[in-house]
C-alpha cells in the first residue's frame, strides 16, 4: 500500500480578485470575437438561406401533417 500525503491547507491568493476588471476583460473578450465575426464573410447569402428556410418549413410542415395524419388513425373515440 502507497501512501500519499495530502496538504489540505487553504491557499490563499496574494490580493483579492478584481470582480469588475475580470468583467471588463470578459466583455473586451466578447467584443473582439464578435468583431472578428462580422470581419468574416458570410457563408451564405440572404437569398439562399430564405430559400433555405422556406424548405424546411415546407419539408417541416408536410411531416408534421403526416403525423397529425397517423395520430388521428391511431386515436379512438371514447
């Protein structure tokens, strides 16, 4: 059997955090990736992802009709 000592002693760091300067730095984060996005060009155009869109609501609207369908053969009047 092994034994390994553990130092359960709290350490405690040198000066308290700074809760508003780590917001601030997170929110710069922030700033920057979401400029580094908009600098991006789109992967897709406006037209295409309306044309997207429109798809899928069809594709979406004929399935859930197929399933309204198939619950109704299997539901029985009481």
């Amino acid at each position: 059997m092994v034994h390994i000592p553990i130092d359960l002693t709290r350490i405690e760091p040198e000066k308290s955090i700074d809760r508003y300067s780590l917001t601030r730095s997170e929110g710069q984060q922030k700033k920057r990736r979401l400029e580094a996005i908009e600098l991006e060009e789109p992967s897709i155009g406006m037209a295409e992802l309306k044309k997207a869109i429109t798809s899928w609501r069809t594709e979406f609207d004929t399935h859930m009709t197929a399933l309204e369908e198939q619950s109704r053969c299997h539901t029985t009047m009481l």
